[in-house]
C-alpha cells in the first residue's frame, strides 16, 4: 500500500522535496503540498485503491501525513469490504 | 468579546485547473465545483480553467475565514458555492458544513472578489462581523 501511496504522491502533491525521502509523519502541506494538488491526490487515490472518500469525512489532516492518508486508506477499504 | 472582520486570501495556479480537467475530467470538476458555477465559466476549457481557478481561490480563501478546526470536518468545496449575479458581480453562498461553521463564527456575509491575470488566478474573501465594531 505505501508503495502506491507514495506513486500518488510523487505523481499529484507537487512536493518541494523528493517523495522516496518523505517520512512518514511529515505534513505534505508544509512540504509543498497545495489545496488545489491535494484534490488531485485524492482522486489518484481513488483511482488506485478503487475507492471514494465521502466528502463529509474528508477533513485536512485526512490527507496530512503519509500515516493518515493509509488510515483512511484502510477505513474505506474496511467500510467497503 | 468583540467581533473583529476576518480576511482570507488564496492563489490558484489556471494550469493546474487545466491539468486536472484533462487528467480527471467530470469527476474533478463535479467533486469540486457546482453546477452554477460551471455553467458560470462555460467556455474553451483554457478560457473556463481560468474562471474555475477563481472560484477554487475563492473557496480556499472562504475556509480561511471560517477557520475549522483541526479535527473538524473540511467543509466540502462545493458547500462554498460562487453565485455570478445577471450583472457580472459574484458572491459566496454557503450550505452545509460551510454555513454551520458560518453561523458558528458569528459570520452573516461575506464579501469576495477575485481576478486572474496570467496564470495566476486570486480571491480575498472578508467576513463582516454580525454587530458594528464601536471604540468602546
């Protein structure tokens, strides 16, 4: 999962800095990650796990960290299964 | 304690707009935008990439007025709507999440505006407060 997590990333967040050198708990958006890109990454990430992020769940720190967004990640796969 | 006017600002790259037209098409600009607003910027998708940049700067620049908390609940975009007038003028009207932090702010209005020159669209974004702002 984290593989295709940081394929989305390196592909749609826009980051300042390399996604292979991003730990897991640092905040994309003060890595560079704009509001616009961040739309960008939740739809990539649909479209990889084949899932949609209701929009009523979908608060910022949903997408903060690498570690938040496999949280989510797995909540929506549990909430689909 | 005395209301006090709150201001938001924000930036939207028009090629970005562009970009994720081409790449997600319906399904970016349907969880984004509402059905007003992309009829607002119909057009050759460059001249609409232009006003949609707009309307995303405004919505960003309207979260940073309503101020969520960190746990909150991000209002979806499209509960942050721009409403094009007959004249040409636009303002914000809020539903949903939105129009709850709003009414949790103590914010009745908003006044917008927003401008794109280049590839750079902008939107500032001021909430009024509910009550005159007196020198007591």
């Amino acid at each position: 999962m984290d593989d295709r997590i940081r394929d989305v990333l390196s592909e749609h967040a826009r980051l300042a800095i390399d996604v292979a050198d991003l730990g897991d708990d640092v905040d994309l958006y003060q890595a560079g990650m704009t509001s616009h890109a961040s739309v960008n990454v939740m739809l990539a990430l649909e479209d990889a796990f084949d899932i949609e992020f209701p929009e009523h769940r979908l608060g910022k720190r949903r997408l903060e960290w690498v570690t938040a967004i496999r949280t989510a990640l797995t909540e929506l796969n549990k909430g689909s299964g | 304690m005395r209301p006090g006017v709150r201001v938001g600002t924000d930036v939207t790259a028009i090629p970005d707009v562009l970009a994720s037209m081409t790449r997600f098409g319906d399904r970016y600009l349907d969880r984004v935008f509402t059905p007003h607003e992309r009829a607002s910027c119909a057009g050759p998708p460059a001249v609409a990439a232009a006003g949609l940049a707009a309307r995303f700067a405004a919505k960003e620049a309207a979260v940073k007025v309503l101020e969520p908390a960190p746990d909150d609940a991000r209002p979806p975009w499209r509960s942050i709507e721009v409403r094009r007038r007959p004249s040409g003028a636009c303002h914000l009207e809020l539903s949903g999440e939105a129009a709850r932090l709003a009414s949790r702010a103590g914010i009745n209005e908003l006044a917008l505006s927003m401008s794109h020159e280049g590839s750079v669209a902008i939107a500032v974004v001021v909430a009024l407060p509910d009550a005159p702002i007196s020198d007591d």
